[in-house]
C-alpha cells in the first residue's frame, strides 16, 4: 500500500438466508468488489454538485446513454452503495450461499464499510444517494453475464426504508439491484478493490483508481494519453484543465496500490507499488459440515460473522493457498474460543 494513504435466552430464530426472496447482508468483512463494466465506462457524475446533464458516451463499439432524474445523476460517491451490494454478494457466492437481487442491509454498517460518517447528516445523503442511484437511468449495448443490453434501466431497480427511527433516520433497508448488474455479479464480473478507495475524497481520483484498476491489475503498467483518459474517466472539465488535475494527483500520492506519472508526447503512465497485494482468486470455500464444528467450538455466536472476519484474516495475508481451508478454519475457531 503507498505511504500516503494509511491512517489510520430462547430458540433460534429461522435461517432467513436461505429463502431466496432476499438476502440478507452480514457479512461485514467481505472485501470490496466492483463491476467491470462501470469501472471500464463512465456512468456516474464526477461533479458534487447536482448534475442534471444527459451523458452521451461512445468508445470501440459501446454506446452509452446516462440520463438523470430530478434529482441529478447518480455520483460516483453513490456508487459506494452499489459496491457494497456487490462485496456482499460475492461474499455470499464465494462462500456457497444462496442470494438473490433484493438486498436487506443495515444503514450503519453501509456507511462505516464505506468509511463515511454516521451522523444524522450522513444518514440524510445516503437516502439522497439511493434516489439518484434509483432514477438515473441508462441506455447502453454494453455486455453482462454475456447478455447485451439494449433498453433502458436504472442501476437500481428499487430501495425500501424497512426500518427507521422515531426521527425518521434509517435502521435497514431493502434494495433491488438492476437485472443488468445482477448478472455481472452472477457471472463474477467483479474485480477487488483497496479498501483506500473509500478515503478518497476527489471523485477524479475515485474514477482514475477504478480505471487503473481495470486496465493495469497485477501487469508491469499501463500508459494512457491524457485524451483517452479524460474521454473515460468521464470528465466534464477541459483538456488543460484536466491535464492540470492530473498533476496535482500525481504530486499528491494518494493512489490507492498504484504510482502514475507523466511522460512526453501527453501520456500517464501508471505502475504497481511494491508489494501490491491483490486477492483476486476465490476465498477459500468451506464445507457445511465445518460451520457446524465451528458452531460446536463457540456456542452462540455467529458461524457466518466468524467466517466472514477469518476470510478477512486471510485477505490481509495476502489470500494465500490454502490446502485445508477447513482445517486451517476450524484451527483459528479454537484459538478464538481460548482467548475469549
């Protein structure tokens, strides 16, 4: 990671996971997860003030249209949102477990995953967040789950306040992801991101991290121009102007797992910092059989919270190999139970 972005009594309820009507979102630790498409395409608004342009967008055969509501175009802050679904699916799917399209999760967990405030104001953006995720609309050819899709749709399809406070502050809350984004998680048309990605503050830097992201991975580097970077990043500023911002962001360092700097004849180089550590393969996938043990370990507690903060463990070692994930599981279970 580069210098410049580390800071700091009664019965069982029934397993409502597996009724396939919705999924329920527990798994805190899942390690972030973004969709190809909007990464390699710009659908959302760089802008922090409401943004009621149409975006028209076309590059090798992919035509986009992104239209707004009232409310403005969806931000690249709101994508926040639909990167957590995402994580959290994944999450799901890696682990064996049944999802679906409908999406409860809790207000609070959402916005410190993301690492936002939890302020009454926070709460107030995240609802305005969901409105302009919900009424931006987008008319695209571009590829999912190898389906084309060519009529309009929003990026969610719906989002339900389930349970809120006397004040009206949100506790939980219902969201109904789009077909068309449904199927890139279905299809594991995902890709890791930092977990510094939420600390960036400047939308540009969010979209130029998502982009390197998609393009370099784990390769030597990769050079863009300046023009095709501002024609995909989605930038609404002018060359110069752009061009300019990239320098400050250069002399800034704050590039999540990647180093950039110019080069002659207007290009932008970018590179991997040492020791890029990228979990990209599948957490370890463990057996039914094994939760259970793992149940009979810690009596009480949640099988799938203790799951999702090992695979947590295991991420930030470096996703390494494992040749007997349950036994290596169930060994770090018992060193947990020792100590409590």
């Amino acid at each position: 990671m580069g210098r410049a972005v580390t800071e700091t009594g009664g019965g069982l309820l029934p397993d409502r996971r597996q009724q396939g009507d919705f999924f329920v979102c527990d798994v805190f630790d899942a390690i972030p997860k973004d969709d190809l498409a909007s990464m390699e395409h710009p659908l959302f608004s760089l802008a922090t003030r409401p943004d009621r342009r149409i975006l028209e967008y076309e590059h090798n055969g992919v035509q986009i249209t992104v239209t707004p509501s009232v409310k403005g175009l969806a931000t690249i802050h709101d994508k926040d949102i639909l990167i957590f679904c995402i994580s959290q699916l994944m999450a799901a799917i890696n682990a064996g477990r049944q999802v679906s399209r409908t999406l409860h999760l809790k207000a609070h967990d959402l916005l410190v995953a993301t690492n936002r405030e939890t302020s009454g104001d926070a709460y107030r953006r995240l609802r305005e967040a969901f409105e302009r995720l919900a009424g931006t609309r987008i008319t695209t050819n571009i590829v999912t789950g190898k389906e084309e899709t060519t009529t309009g749709f929003g990026l969610i399809e719906r989002w339900e306040i389930v349970r809120h406070t006397r004040g009206g502050r949100m506790v939980s809350v219902a969201v109904t992801l789009s077909d068309w984004l449904y199927r890139a998680v279905l299809s594991k048309s995902v890709l890791t991101l930092s977990r510094d990605y939420f600390r960036l503050r400047k939308p540009l830097e969010r979209r130029i991290y998502e982009l390197v992201r998609k393009h370099c991975g784990r390769q030597p580097g990769w050079t863009v121009s300046v023009e095709t970077l501002l024609k995909k990043s989605g930038s609404a500023s002018p060359r110069r102007v752009f061009r300019k911002m990239l320098r400050d962001m250069i002399e800034a360092d704050h590039l999540p797992d990647y180093e950039m700097r110019e080069e002659p004849g207007d290009l932008i180089r970018f590179t991997p910092r040492s020791g890029l550590i990228e979990p990209d393969t599948p957490p370890p996938a463990l057996k039914p059989e094994t939760l259970e043990q793992a149940r009979g370990l810690m009596p009480g507690v949640d099988v799938y919270g203790l799951e999702a903060e090992w695979r947590g463990v295991w991420a930030r070692s470096g996703g390494p190999r494992l040749r007997k994930p349950d036994a290596a599981f169930l060994g770090w279970v018992r060193k947990r139970a020792a100590t409590q």
